[in-house]
DNA sequence: TCAGCGCATATTGGCGACAATATATTCAGC
DNA sequence: GCTGAATATATTGTCGCCAATATGCGCTGA
C-alpha cells in the first residue's frame, strides 16, 4: 500500500476507535510499520488530522492524540445544540415524503434496539437519524462542521451510550424532533433538537468522572 | 527564508488578501518563487489551507483558490449568527469592567470612523469588536470555528463593508451588542448579535450580484 | 476544414538520504 | 548520594531527484 489518503483515513479510523490512548505519541515510524506506509504518507496525513483537532502537533516533537477535557467536550456540544438544532429546522422546511419515511424507519431501528438493550446498536442508529437529518436539510456547512465536532468527541459519545437510563429519554427526544419533522414545524424541531443535545451536556456536566469510568470498554 | 509555518501564513494571507483571483491555480513553484522558500515549504502549507476551506486539491491537479458562491456565503453566515451570538450571550455573563471599557473604546472608534466615511478603517474596528466579545467568551470551540468561517469569507466582508448605509445600521447594532453586554442580558446579548449578522445575510440576500461589484476594489 | 488521436511537456506525487533538534542517559564533581 | 552538564540516541525537519499523470498541442485522416 501506498497510498497516501488511505493512511489518512486508516489513522483517523484507529484514532476514532479508540486504539491510541489520549496522549499517546505518534511516532512516524511506528505508524509506517503500522500501516505498511511510507513516512511520505504518514507525514501528509498528520497535518490534516491536527487541522481536523484529533491531534496536537508540537515543532521536532512530534504529534499526541489529543486528550479533551470535559469543558472542552462541554463547549464541543455546546456548538454542536446550536448547529444541529439548525439542521433540524431546515429538514422540518424540506423534508419529502421519502425522507420522513426514512427518519420513521431510523425510529423503529432504535425502539428495537433499545428494547433489547443493546447499546452499541443503538448509538449507531442515533447517529444514523442525526446524519439523515444532516443529509435532509442540504447545509453542507453546518454539516461538515457537527461531522468534525463529532468525531472529536467519538470516544466521549460511547461512553455517555452507556449510561443506565440515557436510552428511554433519548428515544423519547429522538421521536419528538422525527415528529416536528414530520409535521413541518421547523422551531419546534429546533426546540426538539436542542433539548435533545442538551441532555448530552447535563450528563456531562453532572458526572465528571465519567471518563475515568470508561477505560473499562 | 525556509521556515514552513512562515510560508503558511503568507500564503493564507496572500489568499485573505485577494492576491489570486478566486479558482487560479497555486502552482507549487510560482509559489517558492513568490515566498522565496522552498517547495517543501509550500508542500506543507497547501493540505492545511485545504482543510481550512481556503482553498481546493485535486489528485494531480494541484490546487486552486476556492470560489465561495453566494448561497454558500449565506450558510457560513448563518452558523457565524448562531455562533457569534452564543460568544455574545457568553460574553454578557463574564465581562469584568475592564473589558466593558474596552468594548466602550472600540464603539468610540466605530463612531469616528463612521462619522469620517472611513469604510476601511470601520470594518477593522468592527472585526476587533468581535475578536473582543469572543475573548471575553472565552469560548475557544466556537471562537476558532467563527475565525475560520470569517477568514473563508474575509473578500466578501470586505464587499459588504462598501455598500453604502450599511455602517450606520452595524454601528447602531453593534451598540446595542455592547449595551446588553454591559447590562449582563445574555438573552438580549444574544439576540443583538443575532440581529447584526442577520444583516449581513440580508445584504448577502438582496444584492447577489455584488460580488461582482467588488471586482472594483 | 474539422474531428479524433497520439505525443510532448508541465506539474504534482512519492521516496530515500541527510541535517537539525529534543530527550534520555550517563558520568563527573560536589 | 545528588545535581549538573555533556554526550548519545531517537525522532522529526528539509531537500533533491525521479516517476506518474493531466493537459495542451500538433498531426493525420476523413
């Protein structure tokens, strides 16, 4: 393999997985081996991931993935309720038909999912219904700017999906904005949204420590 | 000279400063030329400068600066209207006196320049009001996203800034901005802030032919 | 005269080697 | 035994060369 933008997305994946810990150097070599690159592509791929926030690049020393505190995850989310309670009014204006079946078919994934309690399936269902609201009010801006807020805070959002309790509440949050959607009201599906993403900020203002917890996955 | 971060600022600002007509090709070694460095350098500059959103790669095509059309100008100004607006509610609940004289000084300066129709020399002074409420924020996620959004859109702000009444609409609505503030009213903070930029999608809105007017300058 | 094709050239992509620098280790002196 | 500096090593920064590829031009044929 020689391919540079494969490497990119390579680290950015094993970053977002969770496969550095917090910190970590990045030693060029090492990635290289890691995978069957060459330092020309290692050394191409970093910038952007730094221009992107996932790591933090120091002159002759290097690159750190970069730790982020819970202020720092509290401002990302803070953003990110403004942003994504935008796209929801905008999907609420230009939703078809097609699309909120779409958005109802996202709900009954989670329903299931959050039935039977599992937990992985279901954040990947909610950032599912986040994304085809995204995809359904066409701001490619406000788009590419959640995307990198929420990669930022990939680890962060596992975690919090682990939290007893979240689902019953989300799911409710989730079926209120689909239902603001649906019934073409654009404030309340901003409302909805932004009370949804709210809640992601009360869980991480009130356990602070939860962070610690989630070395255990 | 061959240092790569030098060349990376002189290159945004080259770029900021419409030195290249929008969708010119960056020919790496015009480029050395021009920056006296070395292609290394500007080999470096070039991904970050993508990433930022100023200027655009293709595989073996090079880049090119990036033309930003009207509508996109609309959608980055209206997540710079929910952003600002949160840096100003922000802004409201943490401003010490000193800061509010600060901000006093900045509304002085805007009233002069105002007054004396120096179109330049108001703009400025309104980009420091801004980069003010930001640092007061304190805010650093949304106040790096609001830099990069007004660097992508810096030629146009420039534009605007020309037409003519619009300083002594911003200048009454940046007043207001620093009278909510002062009276520590997020709310009202807030939705001043919002009201200021709105005006800018407004202009944005009504004369979409005034990128073309800006040719002049 | 025009269309299609092949070639030449300009430009970017990729790589190895070398230089510069930060960090760690070790040794000497107190 | 501890502290300081000097050296050694590991890692990143820089450069020039060659290969891959897109674009523009000229040529040939209908």
């Amino acid at each position: 393999m020689a391919d540079d933008s494969a490497v990119l997305d390579a680290l950015r994946d094993a970053i977002l997985r969770g496969e550095f810990v917090a910190g970590q150097r990045l030693v060029e070599i090492d990635l290289c081996e890691r995978f069957c690159s060459s330092r020309f592509a290692v050394r191409a791929a970093i910038p952007v991931l730094a221009s992107e926030g996932l790591v933090d690049v120091q002159r002759h020393r290097g690159a750190r993935v970069r730790a982020i505190s819970i202020e720092e995850a509290i401002e990302i989310t803070e953003v990110r309720q403004l942003l994504e309670g935008l796209t929801a009014a905008r999907a609420a204006e230009r939703a078809t038909p097609a699309d909120i079946a779409d958005l109802r078919e996202i709900i009954t994934q989670l329903r299931h999912a959050a039935g039977s309690g599992e937990l992985v399936r279901y954040s990947e269902a909610d950032a599912r219904l986040h994304a085809l609201v995204r995809r359904i009010a066409a701001h490619e801006t406000a788009a590419s700017i959640i995307e990198r807020l929420r990669a930022q805070m990939a680890r962060q959002a596992f975690m919090l999906s682990l939290v007893p309790g979240r689902q019953a509440m989300s799911l409710a949050q989730d079926e209120a904005i689909v239902d603001a959607i649906e019934a073409r009201d654009a404030p309340a599906a901003e409302r909805a949204m932004r009370r949804h993403v709210a809640s992601v900020i009360e869980s991480l203002r009130s356990d602070s420590q939860a962070d610690l917890a989630a070395a255990v996955p």
